[in-house]
C-alpha cells in the first residue's frame, strides 16, 4: 500500500471500471426520465469517492432486441466477466 497526501492508497487510480447492469426499461427512457441512478450512484457515491475515475456502465436490456442482437450481445459479455 502506498500512501499519497496523507491517503492510503489500496487501488491504483487508474483502475478500470467496467459495470454491466441488466434492466427491463428501455434504455432511452431509463437515462432520460429515470436519469440514470445507477450510474449517477456508482460513479458519484462509490468509485468517486475513492478517486476512481476511469467508469463505464452498460446497460443491456433484452427487449429492446430482435433474437439475433440478443444472441450477439450476450456472447459480447464475457468481456465484462472477470
């Protein structure tokens, strides 16, 4: 553990942080009426807090697909899976 300005320092600031969030509002209306909570949450509440800046939320919501989109993204979410 470092210590940078009197803080201890257990992640390095330039972590990356990826979140995938499954919701059943479609995607427009969810960050436009509902403002996105999640992510305001996350990133101000959580990651912003610890001096993590490096945040990016996807949303994936299977009823705004065809069959096929469905397919390709779930295939596409093991990049978010550690």
């Amino acid at each position: 553990m470092e210590e940078i300005a009197g803080q201890r320092q257990i992640l390095n600031l330039k972590t990356k942080i990826r979140v995938l969030a499954v919701i059943g509002t479609p995607n427009i209306i969810y960050k436009l009426h509902y403002r996105n909570p999640l992510g305001n949450m996350l990133k101000r509440g959580v990651f912003g807090k610890l001096g993590l800046k490096d945040f990016k939320i996807t949303y994936f919501n299977a009823e705004d697909q065809t069959e096929s989109k469905r397919l390709r993204a779930i295939k596409k979410v093991g990049k978010y899976i550690l």
